[in-house]
C-alpha cells in the first residue's frame, strides 16, 4: 500500500515540476528577433554545421563509423599519422571528406571519436540549396578555396547584415594562417619516421654482455 501511495505521489509531483516549466513559458513575454538583420542567439554548446580542419585529419573514419545515419565520406590515398613535431597530418593524399546534411541529424556523435580533434560543430546556422546534391558539402573543394566550413548562399552576397560580415570575415580570418598546410594535406607527403630506440652505452652494453662474477663458468 505505501509503495502505491508513493508512486501516486511521485507522478503528480513529476507533472507539476514539468506545467510550472510550461506555465512559465506560457506567460513569458514573446520576443521575436529580427532576423536576419539581427543575429540569431546561439548557445554555447550550439551544434550547427560542422567546422573541419584538414591539416589535423588522418582519415581513420572513425567520424564515420560513429555517424548514425552515415552521411560522412572518406577518401585518402595512403596512410596518414600525424606528426609530432608540427602536429600535422602526414602519408596520403585526403581526396574527399564530404558530409551529406540531407541526412545529417547534428547529433555531434563525429566529434568525441576524432583522436586528433580536427572535426568540431561551428556556428553556421543556416544553409539551402536548390536540390539535394547542393545539400553535400565537399571539404576538401572548400579547403582548396582557402576555408574549413561552408558558407550559405546568401552570405555570398556584397550587401550583408553588420553581424553577417563580421561572421563570415572571422572564418576567412581563422583559415588564412592554414591555406599552405590545407592544400598540403590533399598531396602526398611522406610519413613521420618511428623514433629509434636509444643506443645503450658502451660500458653498460659491455657490462650486460660480460657474464656476472658469481656465476660457474660453463665448461
């Protein structure tokens, strides 16, 4: 009888936390943004499409694999590792990474996986196109022009918003520095040496030869 009583109890307290959200909302005054002469509000934590560095990626598809609904393609020429002393990606050529965002659902599953962080939800919010093929962006056509995420229709344009300028000019800013590295990324290059193990001195290498004092010699 008490656990029926607690579970009646339970359920009315789990529905009126859920209508004093509701009821919340409901009276809250209505704000309507003005669009797009205004920016939209995005949160910190917003997941819009994707921004992608080329230099850092080593094709492991391990993005891929993680995607539900498999909408990203690799293609590379060879192996790549990355290099420890610049950090970059070495060995094949990186011919296609493509996603396809008629599929995509932006549920940031690509990004955890990546082990060297070069895939990353930016904060394009908008794209259109006019039939389904538009839909997939190429990413290494957009390194070849010198960027790493999409750009709409619309922001192609000379006559832009203030806050849509500013925008568009952060992300040619923040691709600039890397052009030479992206375009280097898609030809081959050859693939960071294994460091050598350390040679072992030659007194202790002499020593580890020599059989030990205390030991019978063999006849």
């Amino acid at each position: 009888m008490r656990e029926y009583i607690h579970n009646i109890t339970a359920s009315i307290k789990s529905i009126l936390i859920g209508m004093r959200i509701t009821l919340r909302y409901q009276f809250a005054r209505t704000i309507t943004v003005q669009y797009p002469d205004v920016a939209p509000v995005l949160q910190p934590r917003y997941r819009g499409f994707h921004w992608y560095e080329i230099e850092k990626c080593i094709a492991c598809d391990q993005c891929a694999k993680a995607c539900p609904v498999d909408c990203i393609y690799i293609e590379k020429t060879g192996p790549r590792k990355v290099d420890k002393e610049s950090g970059l990606a070495k060995g094949g050529a990186m011919t296609r990474y493509a996603i396809d965002y008629s599929k995509c659902m932006f549920c940031s599953l690509c990004v955890p996986p990546c082990p060297t962080d070069c895939i990353h939800m930016g904060n394009l919010h908008d794209m259109s196109g006019y039939d389904r093929n538009s839909m997939i962006v190429e990413f290494t056509e957009l390194a070849k022009q010198g960027l790493q995420t999409p750009q709409p229709l619309w922001m192609t344009q000379d006559k832009l918003p203030e806050w849509a300028q500013q925008r568009r000019q952060h992300w040619l800013d923040s691709a600039a520095p890397k052009r030479g590295v992206m375009l280097e990324a898609m030809e081959e290059s050859k693939q960071p040496e294994k460091p050598k193990p350390a040679a072992k001195p030659a007194a202790k290498a002499a020593a580890d030869a020599a059989p030990a004092a205390d030991e019978p010699a063999k006849e």
